[in-house]
DNA sequence: AGATAATTTGACCGATTGGTAAACATTACA
DNA sequence: TGTAATGTTTACCAATCGGTCAAATTATCT
C-alpha cells in the first residue's frame, strides 16, 4: 500500500516534488478566491489535474495543504518589509518600499487574497505567527521610522498606521481588483494602472496632498 | 401549505419583518467570515436560533438571502461618498470623509467584509452594480476632485486613485482587524486605534508626510 | 369560538463533502 | 530483468450540503 507522505522519513522523490508544487499551484487558485471553507479537495484535484484521492496521497488533508500554503505566502509577503533599511534614505526607502509591494500585488494577486481571506476569517490558522513574528519585525521597522522623525527627516506620525496604509493601499490593488479594474473601466483595465498607482501613492505618501491651509 | 414569501402579493406580516432581520443578521455574522460557498444554512438557522425549514420559509435560497444582504450593504455603503461634497472645502470634505469612512468601519465591521469577501470572490453577484451605480458614482466624485485641482485648491493628482486609497486605508480597520490587533498589541486593543488612525490618516492626506526634498 | 391563513417542524431527498481501502500501475534500483 | 517501493485509480464510506414536503402548530380575523 502506498505510503502517505507524511509518514516518510526518507528524502522526496522527485514526482513528489512536482506533484506537490502542482498541487500547490492549483490549491493556490482555488483557496485564494473561495477561502477555506469554501474550497473542495475535488475542486483542486479538477484544477490540478489529477484525482482526488492522488491529491490526498501528497496531502493528507485540506488543512494540509491550507497551512503548507500559507506558510510559504507568509514568508515571501513580508520580504519588501524585511527590505526596509534603517540606513538608507527615508524618501527612496518609503519609495521602494511602495513599489515593490505595488509589484508584488500585480505579480502575485493570488497570494494576496489568500492572505486576505485569512484576515478576514479571523486569521484562524496564523493567529501565532501574526502576534510573534510579524509583530516583531513592525516592531522593528516602526522604531526606524520613529527614528527617522526624531531626526526630522520625515514629520511625525503614527509610525504603525503609516505601515498599515502602505499594505492597505498596495494590497488593495489585488484584493480589490475587480472593483479597480470596474470604476476604471475598459481602457485602464491594462497594466498600466499599476503604474499609475505608482505614481499617486508614492506622490502621497513623499509629498502629501499639498492642500493649502486657509 | 405554506405560501413561500416571493409569491405573496399582500403587504408583509409583523412576524415576517421580525423574521427576517433576524435571519439576515444572523446572514450576516456567518457570510461575513466564511463568504458564500463556506457558510452553510444550517449555520445561519443556528445562529438565528431556528430551524433550517423555517429559514427557507422566508428566504427561498442561501442565495436570495445573500443577494438581500448585498443589496442592502452596497446601499449604505457608499452614503459617505454620496455625501462628498463639490461645494464644500476641499480640506474638510475629505477630513470628514475619512473620518466617516472609519466609523463604518468600527461600527459595521461585518457589513464591510461581507463586501470585502464579494470583491475577494471576483464580485460574482454585483458586478453590474460595481460597473453602473458605483463607477457613476465615482466618476462624478472624481470630476469634483479634478475640479478642485484645477483651481489649485489641492495638488494635482489621479482623482480615482485617491479614492481607492481612501477606501482601502480605512476599510482596513475592519478586514484585517485581527491582523492590525495582533500588531498594535493588548494596549491598543480598545477603540482607541480607531482615534489614533483617524489623526494618522487625516494628516496623511491633508498634509502628507512631510519628507524633505534633498 | 370557529375558520382561515401564516408559521414551524421533523422526516426526508439526491448531490456533494472530506477522506479511506485496496487493487492496480509505474518507477527506481539491485 | 526482477522486485520492492512508489504512485495512481476505482469504488466506496459516513457526514453534510441545499432544498422539499406534508403534517402539526400558531396567529389572525370575523
């Protein structure tokens, strides 16, 4: 009988490794738009190509292969943030910072409304991860941008809801896509909206709106 | 038999109104988390404190009792922008406009990621809405702010994009409430967040960040 | 009070759910 | 090439899904 894979003790064969990152792929698709409970083990199986008791030979469960997602998201997500350097320039820092979560809203919308979803289910899986490590890289970033306002670099501010106006801003343009691309309509359905954010929010976020006072 | 509620022509019951705010709160607390495929009526009958059959009494499918929460959200979900005015100084009309937009996301959290999850799932159910009344809206709104540019009252920028960055920057409070909990830490668990974000966000857009130019 | 309409429930339906068992097929390696 | 490990499939399971039905109960109105 075969053996399930986490019951193995020996290294991974080399079909494992393609057959989970298809099925990884395709769970990807399906978990990211309908979130947990709303996705089928024999919706990922259809989308990965395979049957579904082959899909639970790689993974023995939905939560399975729910976690080893997330997992993986979680990490690479917070690369731009571990990015963030206390050395550098606050405004091209602040810039760059912008434009890579920018890109990776366009290059990986799929893991960002994966991430969404956990959210907005009360992040029942990562509720660990949220309150340690993810809190104590803010942590950390949030004592650089204080810094920097001390220093008058950049003027004062609430350095914990700046950072979450940037995810929510950039994130937006991934979760919300479908409300973007409506209220832009046709033309700017393109990729050119990226750029264009691009431009608004860093503009935003360097400059301000620049309302004149009375 | 039981007359179902969609072929009845004479005017509603006491007992049916009661009913069905019932049910659609308790719609609302299950859609709210899991989105449409990942609640199921037993769930809502529960939360409503009756039986399934008696649910499927008032509203004939889980859709038609989605479709009644949808309708009812998207209405007064946009009543801020609504009140956005062109007449109004340009300052306050967004101070207030975001502050307006972080109340609802205090007070109606549930509702917000009720329209939250819809976006996440590609807006299947309005997305007519979405391409008619909102972008309408939202075009209207945006020439206000085109208007206002080019007086000079604010700085030039994409009118659209500055509405997205509304929307998001204060919805956020409410989709990823866990997440923003988990970060802030206990001290800020109360509603004071909701005050710290609003001086934050209010100064973010009126002033901007205040970086200096080399 | 009695008749009628409105409401509620338990029993039930076929389809789908997450997951299993075992037979069968393929691969890797000696 | 043989064989043991790995991979795949068909058939199936109990539980749950959205929804129906008829009978029982309750509210309403004359």
């Amino acid at each position: 009988m075969a053996i399930p894979r986490a019951a193995r003790t020996q290294r991974r064969t080399r079909i494992q490794e393609e057959k989970e990152e298809v099925i990884l792929e395709a769970a990807l698709d399906v978990f990211s738009v309908h979130g947990f409970r709303g996705s089928t083990i024999d919706q990922i199986a259809d989308v990965a190509g395979m049957s579904k008791p082959n899909v639970l030979y790689y993974f023995r469960t939905k939560e399975a292969m729910h976690r080893s997602l997330i997992d993986r998201v979680l990490f690479t997500w917070l690369e731009p943030l571990r990015a963030f350097d206390a050395n550098g320039n606050p405004e091209s820092e602040i810039r760059s910072y912008i434009r890579r979560k920018l890109e990776m809203a366009r290059d990986f919308p799929r893991e960002s409304r994966l991430f969404a979803n956990e959210m907005l289910q009360g992040a029942p899986h990562i509720e660990d991860e949220l309150r340690g490590p993810l809190k104590s890289l803010v942590d950390e970033k949030a004592e650089v941008i204080r810094t920097w306002a001390k220093a008058g670099k950049i003027a004062k501010c609430d350095p914990y809801h700046l950072i979450f106006s940037i995810w929510s801003t950039t994130q937006h343009y991934a979760d919300f896509d479908v409300q973007v691309r409506a209220v832009l309509g046709q033309e700017h359905s393109g990729e050119g909206r990226f750029e264009d954010a691009a431009r608004y929010l860093e503009k935003l976020f360097v400059d301000g709106l620049g309302i004149r006072r009375p």
